[in-house]
C-alpha cells in the first residue's frame, strides 16, 4: 500500500511538473521575445517538451524512489 501511494504520488507531481514547465518556459519565451509565435518550429516545440520532460522524470524518480534504494543505487 506504501508503494503505491508513493507511486501515485510520483506520477502526480512528474504530470504537473510537466505541464507547469512547459507553462513557464512559453511565458518566458513569450516575455522574452514579445510574440505569441515563439514555438511554430517543431524543434523548438521538441526541445520544450525534452526539457520539462526531464525535470518531470527527476522530481518524479527522486519522490518515487525510497531514500534507502537511492543510498544504495550512489
């Protein structure tokens, strides 16, 4: 029951870092450049997503590991 409350939580907090990453990084670039067409490139759009993708997987793998696995895994 622990796990999967761990596990549900991890999933949880990876989905709204996601979507809270991509949400600061358009606002950013839209401050930044002044324009509402900041990511009509695909590879902009990709780079984007890789990025608050990855910060989703950390935040999410560093809740859903228990600290004494990740004591071991260093």
């Amino acid at each position: 029951m622990r796990t999967l409350l761990r596990t549900i939580v991890a999933v949880i907090i990876g989905l709204a870092t996601l979507l809270v990453g991509q949400a600061v990084i358009e606002n950013a670039a839209w401050w930044w450049t002044s324009s509402t067409a900041t990511f009509d490139d695909p590879l902009l759009n990709a780079i984007k997503f890789g990025v608050s993708a990855a910060a989703a997987l950390g935040l999410a793998l560093a809740v859903g590991i228990p600290s004494s696995r990740r004591r071991r895994l260093v």
